[in-house]
C-alpha cells in the first residue's frame, strides 16, 4: 500500500506561493542592510575569508531568487556591502528552485540548494570556498550574552530538533520517491 508523503499538501501550495504585497523599498533595503551586519560578523570570526574577499575587493555578486534580489560589493576590508542599483554584478547567482518548501527541505537536510552561475569564475571560487568553510560559531555569541551552560544547552537542543527535522524531512523524501507497488506482485 503506497502512502502519500505528508509534504504533498505543503509543496502544492507553496509551489505558487507569492507574497500577499509587496513589501517597501525602506523595508527590503533595512532587512538586506541587517543580512549584510550578520555575513560580516561572521565573516570577521574567520580571517582566512576575509583575506579571499580582500581581493575581490570592488567586485559586486548578485544573488537572485524569484522576484527577490540582493546586490552586494566587496570592501577592501574584505567584508560585505549593499551594492548601488546602478552597479553591474561580475557574478549572479540565481537559485533555480522554485519551491520554498524545497528549499528549506534541503537546508534542514544539509544539502546546497540548485544554483545558476553566471560571471566571474574565480569570485564564484572564492564565493563557493566561503559556503563550504566558514560557519557561524552561534553558541560562541550566546555564551558571551547568556554565559557558557545555558548557551551550550540552547544550542544543543536546537541541534537535536534540527536531527528530528532532518530525520523526519529524509524520511517524508524517501516516502514520496518510493514507487507503488504493482498490482499482483507477490
């Protein structure tokens, strides 16, 4: 008996998933201007990252998904900053999953997300190494705010249900790729 994955229901709706309005341009550039605060302060925890970015220095990279867009530049200090509409990415980056679900499917799951790459080939290099290498030490930065016990506590449970969920999302993938079986096998 084939069962029916329960991702079903959630991926035929967010498969055309649009947003009610459209949020305003103060609004879209203060959230992208705190994205930009977060990369950099993780990207400041790693010196290696910062030393790959100071010689992309200038360059821009365009990340696109959908409707939304984020344009950034490469400072000499090797960190990030929103880029002028007006200034040509050397790199776009455009997610080729439309689904929200599965996009979030394939985090929890630790998997990189479908991505079309057109532009620099060594700033696409160094963008790459930076996904594959630099990670942000969140229990570090609870710890100096909450103490070391309740940071680590904080972080290992968020770990544990991240476990489940990925456990839980491999398992609903695995369902809905299973093929029925066919009448009259044995």
């Amino acid at each position: 008996m084939a069962t029916q994955s329960p991702f079903s229901m959630l991926e035929s709706f967010f498969q055309d998933f649009k947003l009610p309005f459209t949020p305003p341009d103060w609004a879209v550039e203060e959230t992208q201007r705190r994205v930009i605060l977060l990369l950099n302060h993780v990207l400041m925890q790693e010196p290696q990252a910062t030393d790959r970015l100071k010689r992309q220095q200038g360059r821009s990279m365009l990340v696109q998904w959908q409707t939304l867009s984020f344009k950034v530049v490469f400072t000499p200090a090797g960190l990030l900053d929103l880029a002028g509409s007006s200034a040509t990415p050397d790199l776009v980056l455009t997610l080729t999953e439309t689904s929200p679900l599965a996009l979030v499917q394939g985090w929890v799951a630790g998997d990189k997300p479908a991505v079309r790459i057109e532009g620099d080939v060594q700033l696409a290099a160094d963008v790459n190494w930076l996904s594959d290498h630099v990670r942000w030490n969140l229990e570090a930065d609870l710890a100096r705010i909450l103490g070391d016990v309740p940071a680590h506590l904080m972080v290992d449970g968020a770990r544990k249900l991240a476990a489940a969920l990925s456990q839980f999302v491999t398992r609903g993938r695995s369902t809905a790729s299973a093929t029925p079986p066919t009448e009259g096998a044995a």
